[in-house]
C-alpha cells in the first residue's frame, strides 16, 4: 500500500433553506454557528487539519456565497484551504467532479475525502480512525462509503445495506444497497434487521477510480470533466452537467462499493428538528435558547436571537425568531420549511436572501431602518481592522461615533472622531474609516439621498481580498 | 317621566393584558386600533356622542395610563370629556361610584350610563334605543343592564337571567339572577333554555338610586365615598375601596334590577380568541394580518405588525409579532396569557409596559436602538406641531433630518434644518423641534452621554397639556 496523499473535499455549496430563517440565500447553514463559536464549515476544516494539511483541503461552493465562505475561512485563518466555486449548484457529483480534476496538487491516484461542510462530529478521533481505514481500502480500488450505526427509524437518511466484511474479522463491509430516504415502516424493519447503515454523506476514492467510474456510468457528464481538465470555462461547462448525486448518480451503480462503519457522535443537523438531539432539553423536553418566556410548553424548539419570544401551552413546535422574520411550524413538518421558503422568493426578496445584520471582514454592520431617500446602519469595526478606501456616486454619509474613537479620511483630511463626535462624507468623496484603538468602533451611520443602491460603491483600496471589481450584488456598503 | 340629563361614565381603566403583546401595561386594549382607524376608546365616545352630549361623558381610567388617554382624546377632539383619574385600579364598582360623586354637572337624580371603553358594537343605533328604553326604568327607580342574546355557549362571559317582563308586551325584563362565567354544561343549558342574556357590562341608574344601593349593600364601600364628596383625596379613599365588581358587590344583591336585551352586534373583544368573530376568515378559518406568509394553516389567528411572520402547518394557535415581542399560543388557551403577562414582570420589564414606539401629541418616535453610552430613535413630527422648549442635563443629542424641512431652536439661535441637514445638541441646551411644513418631518436622533435616563427632561414650554412637573414615570423625551 503506497502512502498516496490524502486531499478532503468539502462540499459548503448547501442553501441551508431547511434553517431559515437563520440560514439566508447568501449566510447558508455550513457559515451558522448553531452548536458553538465556530461556525458548520469552521468546526468541519479544524476537525480535519490534522489529518489533512489546510493546502489539500478544498472547498467547493457556490460563487453567490464565496463572501460568506471567505469570511469564514478569514476568521479562523483557513485561508490556505482552496477554495473552487460553483456557477449554480448542481448537486454533488458535480462538485466533487470538479474537484476531482481542478484541485492543486492531486496526482493521478491521489485520495480524495468527500465531507458535507455542515454536519456535527462529536469524536474527531473515530472520524480520523475510520479515514484510515477507508485509505486501505481505497488503495485497494473501492468506492468508500462512511456507514452510521442507526439508532432510531430515522425516515429523513438514506441507509446504506451493508454484505459480508471485505477481509475475514475486517471492519470494512462490502456496500449491497443504497435505500433513499425509506418509509417508516421500511425504516423501522431495517433498524430491527441490523446491518444497515445511515448514508453519512462521506465518501472516499482513488481519484483514478472515481473518475473511471464517472466514465462507465455517467460518460456524458465524464466528457464535461475532462473539457474541464482540458482548460474549459466552468461556467461553460457547468451548465451542462446533470444535478446528480455522487450516490444515486455513480455509488448505487458501481460494483466495488465498501462501507466502513463509524461511530463518531454525528449528526447532519438536517433541521431546526435536529437540535433537540444536539442541546440539554428542559424537565419538559424543550431546547430553549435565548430571550425567551416560557409557561408549560412540552417538546418544542424555542429559537430567540434577540427579541422576546413569550410561548404558552405550545406542544412539539419549532419557533424561530431573528430580528426581521419569525418561523412558526410543527416539529413534524419542519421538512416543509424549504417549500415556506421558496414561497417567500418574490414576496420577500430581503427575508430570503440576508440579514439585516452582514459580516465583514473589518468587523459587521446592521441595517436599522431604511425609508424613502433614507437607510440607517450599525457599523462595527473591530479593533485594527479598517474598511476599504472608497466613494458612493449618489448618496451622502453622517457618521456618529457612540463607542471607540475612529480615525476617518475624508477627502485629505485624516482626523480622529471620538465617541459622541460626528461627521459628514459628502457623495463623490473618497473616505475611509479605521480604528486604531484596542476596542471596537460603533458608529451610527446615517445615509442620505436620492439613490441608496446597495451597488453604489468604488473601491479605491482594500485590506481584503475585495477590488473595485469584486462588489457582488449583495456586496454592499461600506 | 322628567327629562334627566343623561350621564356616560366610560370605564378606560383595564390593564388589557390578555392582548399583549401589541397592548403593553402603558399602551393598554382600549387605545389599541385593532378594528380600524379609530381606537377602541375614540368609537366607544364617537358612537354615544350624539346621545349623550361630550360634557356629560366621563372618562375613568388609571393615572399610569393618564397621558395614552389623554393622546386618544386630543387626536380625535375629544378634549372635551370629563377625565377622571383612579390612583390605582380597583373595579368597576370604586370607577363608576367615584363618577357618581365626583362629575361635575351630575344632579341628585341625573341618570348614569356605564359603558365599559374596550367593547366592539356593530349597531350603534340599536345600542340608543336601548338606552331610552333603559332611561324609562331608571326613572321607576330601577338598576337597568342590557343584556345580549347568546349565539353560543360561550363560558368567558358572564349571564343574567331574565324573569317576566316589566309591562305587558314590554321590552325590559325582570333580572331575575346573574350568573358568573359558567363552566361548559351550564353555558349549554343556558343556551338551550333561552332566557337568558350576556352581561354587556353595560348599566344605568339614577344617581340616587346608586348611592342608596351602596349605602344598603357595600355600606363601607358607601361611606368612602361619601367622604369623597366631602372633599378628601381620592388617593387617601381609594385604597381603602374594596377591588369589587359593580355586579358582584351590588347588581346580584338588589332587589329592583332590570335587564333590556338589546342586539347590537356585540363583542367584549376579550382576547386574541376574539378576532375570527370580527375579522374576515381565509377559506381555512384563518384570520391573518399584516405582513405575513401561511401555508396550511387552519383556524389560526396570525397577527404580524412589521417583520415577517412565516407559519406552517399551524392549527388553532394565536401568532402576534411586535417590533420587540412575539406571542405564540394555542388559541383555547388564551385566557392564560394575562399569567405568562404577570410572569413577564420582573425578566422583561420594557415589553412589558412599552412599546418601542410611543405616541406623543406632537407625533411619535420610535426607539431604533438602545446601547451603553447612547440611544438611537426615529422621531415624527406631524405638520403645524411641535415638540416641548426643553433641556436635557446629562445627554446630547444629534439631529439628521431625512424627510420635510424642520425649525430648531438651539440656545437662543433658530434655524431651518432641511434633509440631509444634521444638528449637534449639547447637554444643558434649550432647545425645540417644530415642523412648519405640510408634511411629516422625520429626524434620526442619537442620544449620547453616560446617563441617558427617560426621566432627564426640563420642559421650559409646551403647547400641550405637560407641564416641567407633568412628567410621569413613562413620559420621556423628546
């Protein structure tokens, strides 16, 4: 067995729609942090960067959320992860194909780890055994599935049925079936039956074996992967590749099909129905969390980010509330959220895609209110950090300090504006905003004018990795 | 039969907890605009004004609540009711005995007709021509209530039974027994038997004929308020008041009480419960306002005042979103939620007794945000008002107008402030905010300073009713 170098996909393309209205078009599940202080996508790479260098760790999503991601990867400094985006989703054949033959560095029989960015491993530790376990195997010319032990007759997994072990008293067992998401009383008979596996959603392969296998079962979408390899425009060739998944599209098909059980504490956080699996449940079965009142509520999940929530008398609820939209629904139809959501598209387009409070690398800001030729914000810029050097064409700028003293260009002119200390930008003004003390800066920002488009900004100078070209429609101001 | 001179005592002192959160302890049901343009508090005095002549209506509510009666009176010119004020709430009995003593105008035997502030009645008419046949029986020396005929079996009300008719082919009718709210078996039979009526909670009497069943049946309670007509402080006799119904202390223990059925399409509007009995229902029973997006609920009040309330799948549950506060609870238990009010109390005192937009006579203004060292609000002026000459010793303030041209005084300077215009306000500095123009002015105030009490406000000059001294607990700037 050659010590072949082992790269990790890790697919963070997911619209998270099942966790709005936490999740947004542009702030997906893998980039909340739901268990932690560590966001989905965060706790998946530091889980995995002793085992695989953050240089052979990729990152594949989708170009409407590379913001998010990078922010992500900036925070912890990941940045050394490679980060390929998607034109538009298209399941995860095709993002582990792209993978497969546009990653840095991945020789011909290179190994490739397939995660989901957004699931919750308690036991690192057994993730890394079963990785070594999988490798052998791999060497060997399998497709590796990672198979969890059931515990309950879960309808919402794919199982995976595993055959006889692939050496004699082995860990590793031959893969017989892939079942989708099964009916109860199929779930039920397989968790009684024993010998069936929840489809964790990791996979492994010889970069060799799985790109034969592409071209033995799926040889049109093969044809596109190598135009790829070949130098095309992913954009061009994207478009084309049917939304497959790497388990129906190519798994089920295949013959030589391991499955390697691991018992590693995870969960898929599928649904706001999962967290009563992940938090300490109150003596009446409720996850509570954050500003909340309750009285005689039984197994609910009570979600308040910041406003009150006051529930009464509520049985097996979900209730989420975020500062500018509330999810009320059954716990047993927490399934449905993502048909609320599409439903929410071209009624509330703002609600569907972000917060009213964005991240930036220099810190946050808050939308507070916005009226007719009018938008108020919360701006927080951390300690050391400063905004890029820029103007807006069409609206003018007053700025309240209320913590921190900031250093501000205007113009030519540098000064310091301490708290309770206010100036004007005027439209067509480069500017720019620091703060050089050891506490954040808050300013209340009030913008003015005719025209407030959100794309109304010129990058003049950044710290980051965003140029005068690189505002992406959500990519606001400042 | 003389012509007596016709009193309304309205009765405006209820806490309205069971409809928080849209009512707050300083907001209560009867200024709430749940059915229209017009408070509950403005139709009630709109729909006897023709009866009964503004001078002869009087107001009884809760001091803490004097200055939001006050608004509702000004906005609709309504000024010019008489306005009694109860140092604490103590029922029905100690509110209408305290106008029996103290309205002015009211003769030994002028008539007093008792409507409670926050009712719904469809039929104005019919509700005047249950008063002139009430008037004919206080007259006789009567105890007259009005009773609404039964369209269920409803237990949240109280009954009175009705005996024979008090003339031959005569409308009024004996009371021959009240009943308290009545547990389900009870309400059926009453229901089946007839004869029976809802409480409206609406009386009338003569003057005399009051103060001679006190002084029978609650002759304590009598002798309290004799000392108030002798000249004492309402606070010194009001806590020695007993907090009893006007029904329970004495209309169930007099002798001569009469009861006029009247239908006048009426609701107590009790609870949240109430709404689908006033308010059009979708084709699944739902009544939902506001800004709001449902799939598949049934039988659901949704109640959205700004942000976005998503539900799924709900059934029989009452969903209220406020700026600051949402409700959920299903909607047979909503009786309780005047509990989870109390139990509101001491955890969240804010969401309990104000709104994040509060409304002055000159205009409103919002509170946007509320931070250490500074607070952020919206402020409206309305065209022709404005706003106290004050001062503030401990708090600045800075003004952006963003909507109409605004006057300032500063100091002793006075200038025009139009939008995109801003203004500093320093601590211990005259000043005032008049809107000259014909549309709203609307400014973004930030407050800063280590002190930002409510209560740090000078009023120097006020076109209103609020004088330097007027300002109560929740009367805070601007």
């Amino acid at each position: 067995m050659t010590a072949a170098p082992l790269f990790g996909i890790i697919l963070a393309g997911g619209s998270g729609t099942r966790f709005w209205p936490l999740s947004r078009s542009q702030y997906p599940k893998q980039v909340l942090r739901l268990l932690g202080s560590d966001s989905m996508l965060q706790s998946t790479i530091l889980r995995l960067k002793d085992r695989i260098p953050l240089e052979r760790l990729i990152v594949v999503t989708n170009a409407a959320q590379e913001e998010a991601i990078r922010l992500e990867l900036y925070r912890k400094g990941l940045t050394g992860v490679q980060l390929l985006l998607e034109p538009q989703g298209r399941n995860t054949a095709a993002a582990v194909g792209l993978a497969a033959v546009l990653s840095a560095g991945l020789g011909e029989d290179g190994v490739l780890a397939v995660f989901p960015a957004d699931h919750y491993v308690r036991r690192p530790d057994q993730l890394h055994q079963a990785l070594d376990e999988g490798l052998k195997w791999t060497q060997a010319g399998y497709l590796v599935t990672f198979g969890i032990q059931p515990t309950r007759a879960e309808t919402g997994y794919g199982y995976i049925q595993a055959g006889p072990a692939l050496e004699p008293g082995g860990r590793a067992l031959l893969c017989s079936r892939f079942v989708e998401k099964p009916p109860l009383e199929l779930a039920r008979a397989m968790l009684a039956e024993g010998g069936h596996y929840w489809n964790s959603g990791m996979f492994m392969f010889r970069r060799d074996v799985l790109l034969a296998a592409f071209r033995q079962y799926l040889p049109e979408f093969y044809r596109g992967l190598m135009r790829l390899r070949g130098g095309a425009q992913v954009e061009e060739v994207y478009a084309d590749l049917p939304p497959v998944s790497l388990d129906h599209g190519l798994l089920e098909k295949a013959q030589r099909v391991a499955v390697v059980p691991v018992d590693m504490g995870w969960s898929d956080v599928g649904t706001w129905g999962a967290l009563p699996d992940l938090f300490p449940r109150d003596a009446r079965g409720n996850v509570i969390l954050g500003r909340s009142l309750d009285l005689d509520s039984r197994d609910c999940v009570i979600y308040a980010q910041e406003r009150l929530v006051a529930t009464l008398g509520l049985q097996d609820l979900i209730v989420v509330d975020t500062p500018d939209a509330t999810l009320v629904c059954p716990r047993e139809r927490v399934q449905e959220v993502k048909e609320l959501v599409a439903a929410l598209g071209r009624r509330y387009p703002l609600e569907l895609s972000q917060h009213l409070t964005v991240e930036r690398p220099w810190g946050a800001y808050t939308l507070m209110e916005s009226g007719p030729g009018y938008k108020v914000k919360h701006i927080v810029v951390e300690p050391g950090k400063r905004l890029s050097l820029q103007l807006h064409r069409h609206r003018a700028e007053h700025w309240v300090v209320v913590q921190g003293t900031a250093l501000v260009t205007i113009g030519t002119q540098v000064q310091r504006l301490a708290g309770n200390e206010s100036i004007y930008v005027p439209p067509s003004t480069p500017h720019r905003l620091e703060n050089p003390g050891p506490e954040p800066v808050r300013i209340i920002e009030i913008q003015t004018g005719a025209i407030l488009e959100e794309e109304d900004i010129v990058r003049l100078e950044d710290d980051f990795w965003r140029g005068p070209e690189a505002s992406s429609p959500g990519d606001d101001s400042p």
